[in-house]
C-alpha cells in the first residue's frame, strides 16, 4: 500500500476534549450544537472531530469561535495536537480490498460509541486479520499510538509479561529488570490504556488458548486472562483492542458478558456475490455481463462459499498463469468442481445424503492453493485440532460423511459409534455435546434451520473437503 499524502490536521488533546465538552453543557445535544449552527458546522464532520478525528486549522478555529472557547489562540498547542502520521504498512489489508462495507461501518460506529473491545472470529482466511486492519486504518486518526502483535509468527514472545514489555517500551516506558514482575507492568500498561489513545491489534489469539473444566478457550499464561478482565474493568478509556481468532476465547467471552456496552464479537463469513464479482474485478478479470469468464468465476465463488483468501489466490493464478482467461483455468479444474457439483445437487435432491468416499479437492485443486492455502492454513487448523481436542478431531472427520447439513442427532451417532468401534468406549450425551461444543467454539461447524425450524449443523465446503482426507488418514491408522 503506497503512503497516502495528507495535509496537516488537528485533533484535541485531552484538555481541549474537556474545554469543548464543558462548552457544549450550554446545549442539549451536539445535535441540536450543530443544527444551530448548521450554516458553518456540519454535523458529522463536527461529531467526528468531537470523538478524535482531526480537521483543518481552519475547521477547528471556526468551532473555537463558535464554541467560545476562552483564549484559544493563546492555548492552542494546549488544545490542538497534530495527526499524527498514518500507518501504511498494514501486513494484509491493501488496495486489493473489497467489500464488507455495511460491516466496517457499523463496527466502526460501534468503537467510536464506545465498544473497547472487538473480538472478530471466524475459520483460517476468511478475512479475520485484513478487516480488523481495514477499520484500524479508518480509525488510526483517533489515537496516538497503535500496537500490534500476531501470535501467529514466530518471532514474537506470546507470555504477558514480554508482549506487555514490548508494548510500554513502544509507549516510550523505559523498563528496569526489577521492573519486570507480572503486577507492576499490568498496573504500568493499564495506565496507559486508560489515559491515552492507543488502538490494540492483537491477532491470532487462538494460539495463547488452552483448555478448561469447561471446555477449550482459556489462556495458558493467567496474566493474559487478568489483563483482559482489567481492562474491561477500567470505569472510561479511550484505547481499543481489535483482536481476531480461529477459536472464541471462552475465558474472554465470560468475562465481557458483564460489559455489554463496550464489548462485540463478530463471525465472519465468505463474501456476498457482487463482492465477489468486485474481487475479481480488482485483479482485472472480465466480469462483464456479457462476459463468457463469469458465469465460470461465480461458480467459483459459490463452491468456496465466497472465501476471500481462496478467491485471491485462484484469481491471482487465473492471472499469472492462464493470461486471464477463466475458461482456460476451468479447462485445467473443470471436472473436480463439477464433481463437487454433482454431489451437493444430489444431497440436495434426496437421493444420496452421505458418503465416505467423496474425493474432494477443494483444498488441492491446483499446486498453489495446496502450498498457499492448505499447508500455510488449514492443515495447521487440523493438526492443531487433533491435538488439542481428539474426540473433536475424530467428530469432524466422522461427521464429514454427510454432503450436506442434517440434525445434530446425526452427527452425535456418526460421534457415538466410532467411539465404541475404535474404543470401546460409550460416552455420555453430556460428553457427545461437550466435544460437538468444541467444534462450534472453533467455527468449524456451520447451522442452519430446516423448514420444520430444526437446526441443522454442517460444514463449510472448504472444510469438508479437508476433513475427508483426513478422514482416509485416520481410519488407515487404525487399520
């Protein structure tokens, strides 16, 4: 992403926040402030500026006047700060984005009316990490400072105490090592929390989760679970955690069930049709009506549900690799989407719900999406599974016989009785739904409502596909 030219803006600090909102008792609302004075202040221009964003000198003159805010010109570097400069190198969210336009904007209102804690969840590459970027980089002008970690990469430390570190020193905290125990640096980051504006991008939270009496969700470090309840706590702040995760994090969902008001969670899902005709258009394939490549790239799009990495990296191969031309792309493929085809338009008819030996290829349909999108992703997402949880690893497996969603019942007798053929084991319901209840906790299983208003529980195609291969594996194992 290129850097973006931008004239020197204004914002105010907290003295002058406070020198307007004590102005403003005068009125009864910002709204009625800005209808009185509609003819020089436009209402959401003024809003925003109210809640961080910064304007022209100006603008913000124009409402010192208005306002009457006593000396202003004397106190201006007491009341107005620079914007500082905006952060460019997002490591996802680029100018290949496309839509999500409704959902960026009503998550956006929601942080500027106070949530300070988005949770954004959802399966590997279903655009968890590039729309927590896109509202950072819509919202970057409210904050001072923005601190980011992906617990995904190697190179970071994942304990409390050095991401917390790290942090305060980024903050400009100069840290002693008698200054490093647990307490003193949560007390240290939350002071800053609380009195400076600081956007939070914590991604890949799934991996500093382990497991409880309750289930799968907790932390592994107890200091990460006290830094989020400490924050939550906090009577006003003007920071904001933006965090994404392939698992909810029960242990974060407990604790913000008592802070309704500044806290959100959000699962996503794959992208609508005109989105995805957008993303295809954005790396320039023809998507005109007339179009002989459409109707073949929307096939596409529907067999993988809209899933926004799978269509970059099947559109940017279409691009490399085929001069652009789908049709040539679907030359190569054809025939295993159409398989594919074949079999969700029999479930769907009736007349062959289940089978074992579906040979999907929907993570392996071409070398790329193999490297780029099964073994960088989903083959983490499997393995992390099976080791986490190997009931909910048996479940998914066992459950992947069904082409498309039916009863929870199905799933639990699919559960039940390879439990007892490779156990000899029975479980008790309790235990059937605790591991079912896994699954759902790392979005791996899909509802829906039948016409009968039954829910019924099934798989996206991308994952289905995984779990059939890995179903072959297992029951190899066991002979």
């Amino acid at each position: 992403m290129t850097v973006r030219n931008r004239q020197k803006l204004f914002r105010l600090t907290k003295i002058g926040h406070q020198l307007v909102k004590e102005a403003l008792k005068d009125y009864d609302s910002i709204n009625w402030f800005c209808e009185i004075h509609r003819k020089c202040i436009r209402r959401q221009t003024f809003t925003n500026f109210y809640n961080g964003d910064g304007v022209k000198r100006e603008t913000a003159e124009t409402y010192c006047d208005v306002l009457k805010i006593p000396n202003w010109r004397e106190k201006w570097d007491t009341i107005f700060e620079l914007l500082p400069v905006a952060i460019a190198d997002w490591s996802v969210y680029d100018d290949r984005w496309v839509g999500r336009k409704k959902l960026v904007s009503d998550l956006t209102k929601k942080i500027r009316n106070n949530c300070r804690l988005l949770l954004l969840l959802g399966i590997t590459g279903i655009g968890k990490t590039a729309l927590a970027e896109k509202i950072a980089d819509d919202i970057q002008s409210r904050f001072g400072k923005i601190l980011r970690v992906n617990f995904d990469s190697d190179d970071h430390p994942r304990d409390f105490v050095g991401v917390a570190s790290r942090w305060l020193e980024e903050l400009g905290e100069s840290l002693l090592l008698e200054d490093k125990q647990p307490m003193a640096i949560l007390k240290r980051l939350m002071n800053q929390l609380r009195e400076e504006r600081i956007l939070v991008l914590v991604d890949s939270l799934e991996a500093l989760l382990t497991e409880n009496e309750d289930g799968w969700g907790d932390f592994e470090d107890e200091w990460w679970t006290k830094f989020f309840a400490y924050f939550l706590a906090i009577a006003s702040s003007q920071s904001t955690l933006i965090i994404t995760s392939q698992d909810l994090p029960t242990k974060i969902q407990s604790l913000a069930s008592r802070y309704p008001n500044i806290y959100h969670r959000e699962i996503l899902h794959g992208l609508l049709d005109d989105e995805q005709v957008a993303l295809f258009e954005k790396v320039g394939l023809d998507m005109s009506l007339t179009s002989a490549d459409r109707p073949i790239l929307m096939r596409i799009g529907k067999i993988y549900h809209g899933h926004p990495l799978m269509l970059r990296v099947l559109s940017g191969e279409i691009v490399e690799s085929f001069a652009s031309n789908a049709r040539a792309f679907w030359g190569n493929v054809g025939e295993e989407i159409e398989l594919v085809e074949k079999h969700l338009a029999e479930a769907e008819a009736g007349a062959k719900l289940e089978s074992a030996n579906d040979d999907w290829k929907l993570h392996k349909l071409t070398r790329r999406i193999w490297m780029k999108v099964y073994r960088r992703r989903l083959d983490e997402v499997f393995k992390r599974l099976k080791r986490q949880n190997a009931d909910a690893y048996l479940l998914i497996c066992v459950a992947a016989i069904y082409r498309r969603p039916v009863q929870e019942s199905g799933w639990l007798l699919q559960l039940d009785s390879y439990i007892q053929r490779l156990r000899n084991e029975v479980y008790s319901k309790e235990r059937q739904l605790q591991v079912l209840e896994d699954l759902f906790g790392r979005f791996l299983v899909e509802t829906s409502i039948n016409h009968n208003d039954r829910r019924l529980l099934g798989m996206h195609n991308l994952i289905r596909s995984v779990a059939l291969e890995h179903r072959q594996e297992l029951f190899a194992e066991f002979g």
